[in-house]
C-alpha cells in the first residue's frame, strides 16, 4: 500500500486565465492530520475540492487513495468521508434516521448509535435535525461524515458555531479517530485548532504554498525566535533572541535583579501564520457556472463540475 494517502503535484486551477491555485505540491501521509491553512480567498478551498472530486483541475497531478479524484467510482467515494462547512442535511428526519439512511450508502458504516454517542448526541437521538441549535446540526455533520469509516477524512472548518466546551470535545473525537489510523485533511481559521490536532500544517496564500512542516517547528528557525519581554522605567520593551536565557540573566545583572513584568515569549503557531499571510490580494471568484454542488457527503456526493 502506498504510504502517501495523498499526493499533489504541480497542481494549477484557473478561471478565465486567473490562477486560482498556482503549482501547488505536497504529500499526506496515511495516519496523518495535515491542516491547511490560509485566509478567505487564498485558494485553499478549491484546492481541497479538487482533492475530494468536486472541481475539475486546470493542470498537475493529483492522486487520492491511490486514485485521480476527477475520476474515480463510488467505491473509491465510499472510502472518504466529507464534513463541509453545511451539509444541507433533511431538516425533517431525526439524528438517527439520517444517519441510518446515510450507513447505507457505505459498504463498512460504523454502528449508527455509537457514531451518534461518538459526537455527544445520544439526548438528541430521536430530535428532527431542523429543531437542533447550530452548534448540534454541526455535530450531525461531523457524524455523518464519519459514519462510513472513511480511510480520509476531509474536515472543512468543522467546529464553526461550537462553543468552547463543544470544541474540546470534539477535538477528543477527532483524537480517537488518529489513533484508529484515520488520515484527516483540517481547514480551519483557529489555529489553536490546528495546533492542538494536526501533525504538519501548510499555509496557502494567493494560490501558492508559502511554507510547509510539523507544527513544532513551522517557520523555521527565525520565524520561531523567542522574546524578552520586561518594563523598564515604566517602558515596556521587548528583544528578539536566540539566547534568552542569558539574555535575561544579563539583563537582571544590570537592573539589580529580576525585571518588572518579566515574561519569554516563544510565537505560537498563530502568531508565525499571521506573519505570512496577506489579505490584500483575495482569490478571484470562481465562474459561478462552474462552481460544483458539492452535495452531501462521501458516497452522496452530486457533483456538477465534474459531471457525477
């Protein structure tokens, strides 16, 4: 089995001669959480569609699963699963009724009712999804896309409308699904979110990758250097080091001891994001001819672009 559950290679979208996505390249490994991430407009999301079949690609290679997404079978469909920003689920079935109509669109569905505990709605069971908060719709989304097992998990921007409480928990479900070897592709804008859950983030912005690595040294060496900083003489300063420790040693020997308001600073990984990322120049709209219904999920899906 190839050790790569996906693989990107030059890839290249445009619309009307505008590059959406421009040379793109990057692997995930199997077992992997890989976040990609970057401001509205950057090209992230049509990435990912063309990833899980939804958008036909301009130029480059693309393999998903072992398979090219812009033509592979339901089989290979039911082999991913698909939590998208709104899934449209049918307001008028219960949590468990959908997700029973849902498990049979796969060959291997997780139990519908340990699925449904999975993402904390066992009181909601037997609700009609129309009459849940936002926040329970979403987890509904979430239990939907895992409720075929699926080998790759695309999770787009997953605990929108959680709250914080709802958040942490769903962050443990996505833990226990790693451990069982699940591959997971995160967008989110929290980046505590992909700090907490992802093994190596990519940032996308204007179409292209800027950087790439594990979460523990993203950005590299100087992007990650600590600060010092302390008030001095009602001042607050601040110094980049390499050597904080000794800095701050030095620093105590000149002022008779330990500075005022003394705190060492290593950015997070929010911090080297917002560093790389400029706003100023969006992605170009798509041609709304050519924007795909991206249906429901997995198995589900009804795509338009790519005529499935």
């Amino acid at each position: 089995m190839d050790s790569d559950a996906v693989r990107v290679r030059n890839l290249r979208k445009t619309y009307g001669g505008a590059a959406v996505v421009d040379d793109v390249s990057f692997e995930i490994a199997r077992g992997e959480t890989f976040a990609l991430l970057g401001p509205n407009g950057a090209g992230k999301s049509t990435t990912v569609e063309i990833l899980e079949g939804y958008r036909r690609r301009t130029g480059g290679d693309v393999s998903v699963l072992g398979a090219d997404p812009g033509t592979a079978s339901l089989e290979w469909k039911a082999r991913i699963g698909i939590v998208l920003q709104s899934a449209g689920q049918a307001g008028v079935y219960t949590v468990r009724e959908q997700l029973r109509q849902f498990a049979l669109y796969y060959p291997r569905p997780r139990d519908v009712d340990e699925v449904i505990a999975a993402v904390g709605l066992e009181q909601q069971a037997g609700t009609r999804i129309a009459k849940l908060s936002g926040g329970q719709q979403r987890r509904v989304d979430v239990a939907l896309g895992i409720i075929g097992r699926p080998e790759l998990l695309f999770l787009d921007e997953p605990t929108t409308g959680f709250d914080p409480q709802a958040r942490r928990e769903f962050w443990e479900l996505i833990r226990r699904l790693q451990s069982e070897g699940t591959t997971i592709l995160l967008t989110t804008h929290y980046l505590d979110e992909a700090a907490q859950l992802a093994d190596r983030v990519a940032v996308i912005t204007r179409g292209r990758l800027q950087a790439i690595g594990p979460v523990a040294t993203f950005g590299g060496e100087e992007a990650r250097t600590p600060r010092v900083v302390w008030r001095e003489a009602g001042v607050v300063r601040e110094e980049r080091t390499a050597t904080p420790w000794e800095f701050t040693a030095a620093l105590a020997a000149r002022l008779g001891g330990e500075p005022e308001g003394l705190e060492i600073r290593r950015p997070a990984l929010e911090e080297i994001y917002l560093g790389m990322v400029d706003e100023s120049e969006p992605e170009p709209e798509p041609d709304p001819e050519a924007a795909p219904d991206r249906g429901i999920v997995g198995a589900a899906v009804i795509d338009e672009e790519v005529g499935r």
